[in-house]
C-alpha cells in the first residue's frame, strides 16, 4: 500500500480593520482547498502578537490600520527576523507603495473590491509557486526553472467570467453593489451607477446571486411585478 503524504495546509494571518471585511477574507481562504485561516486580527499590534505565537505562512495585510500602516508593520517584522510571505490586500493603487511592498517581501497585491475567485486565483498561484520551490535540495536546475517558479507567481491568470460576462464590467458591478451597503442595488439603479442598460445589470447582478456573493430580496410598491434589491452579502468582501 502507497503511503501518501498530505501536504501541510497554508496557514495565513488576515490583518484587516474593519471586521466585515475581515470575516470575509478569512472566508474566502477558507473556501481555497490547500489553505487555513490561522488567525484574524485588526491592527498592527493584534498582528505582531498572533506571529510571535502562531505558525504562519502567508499574511493577508491590510495596508491602512488604525494603529500604523501595513508596510510599517511589515518593515518592523524583516527586522525581527520574521520571513512571512505577503499579500497586500488594500485599495492602494500608488506604484511607490507597490514598489516598496515588492522590496518588503509582498508577493502580490490585491486590489479591493476584488471577488473570491480574484483570491483564489493568486492564492492557487502562490501554491504552485511554494511548490515549485520546494523541490528536492531546494535548487534550481537551470534558469529556464528559476524563469518559471517566478512567472508563476507574478503572472497570474485572471479568472474568465462565464461566457458573455464581461471581467471589467463584473468588477464594477461588484464594486458598486459593495459600496451601496445595506440599501443595496436594483437593476435600474444599478444600471444607472455602472452606465450599462437595466437588462445587463441585472444579468450581472443574478451572477452575484448564484455565486453566493450577494443576496436579493423583492421590493414591492409599484404596479406589476415586483423588481428585486440586490445587496452584497455580510458573509463577502
């Protein structure tokens, strides 16, 4: 009888501030089959006291926490020695803070609002990578392989939304559903935000609904039937 060894899952640290968020990314690594949540914390002083006690692989890292920024915390770990590898996950769209991350150790940046299969993608990505390089002895035989273990962390492929959904427009539905909070979205309303006709909202809202993303509800009061409010689930980034 063959003795397989399961790998060991990734065990990763989200560091959010803001809970609901925070919930929903420890979700969302949860879901990625080969990773495990090993903590949530919410500042930069929860985050140094969670690494000092608990295995850790990977970091999820905010970038703006109430007590100091991501990069700071992340500068204040390198020095104590810690090797942790890092995803940025924040709304920083400025290339010096990109550039400074990359030279930190952050092996992505993953930009909010992004769905969970954006996550999954990059962490999938990451996986391959650890196990590209986690080879026997540890060595490269050739440049070729270095080239490869590489490309495959930074060149990430971006999930196909199902046929005759748009990644852009899906995005920018996702973002404003995100932003329009507990009031949620209709199809009109929604359409009116994204610049797209009602018909098209609606196709890409009902493809947040199926993909457990985000929840609807029917509005009455008009005449006819009714027409449905769309809201990002509680349980989602």
């Amino acid at each position: 009888m063959t003795d397989r060894t399961v790998p060991a899952p990734v065990e990763v640290l989200v560091v959010e501030d803001d809970p609901v968020a925070a919930d929903a990314h420890a979700l969302y690594v949860s879901r990625v089959p080969g990773f495990r949540v090993a903590g949530v914390t919410h500042t930069r002083a929860e985050a140094g006291r969670a690494l000092d006690r608990l295995p850790v692989d990977l970091i999820l890292l905010d970038l703006y926490l109430p007590d100091g920024h991501g990069l700071s915390l992340l500068r204040a770990l390198r020095g104590a020695g810690h090797t942790t590898d890092v995803f940025a996950v924040t709304s920083a769209r400025d290339l010096t803070v990109v550039r400074e991350g990359v030279s930190l150790g952050v092996v992505q940046h993953v930009l909010k609002p992004f769905t969970f299969a954006t996550l999954r993608d990059r962490l999938q990505q990451y996986a391959e990578f650890r196990s590209s390089t986690n080879g026997a002895g540890g060595e490269a035989g050739s440049q070729a392989e270095v080239d490869r273990a590489l490309s495959t962390l930074r060149a990430p492929q971006p999930s196909t939304p199902p046929k005759g959904l748009s990644g852009p427009t899906l995005e920018s539905v996702t973002s404003a559903l995100r932003a329009a909070g507990a009031g949620g979205l209709t199809a009109s309303s929604g359409a009116q935000e994204i610049g797209v006709n009602r018909i098209t909202a609606r196709r890409y809202l009902e493809h947040l609904v199926t993909t457990g993303q985000a929840e609807r509800s029917p509005q009455y009061g008009g005449v006819g039937r009714p027409e449905f409010r769309y809201r990002w689930r509680a349980t989602q980034a």
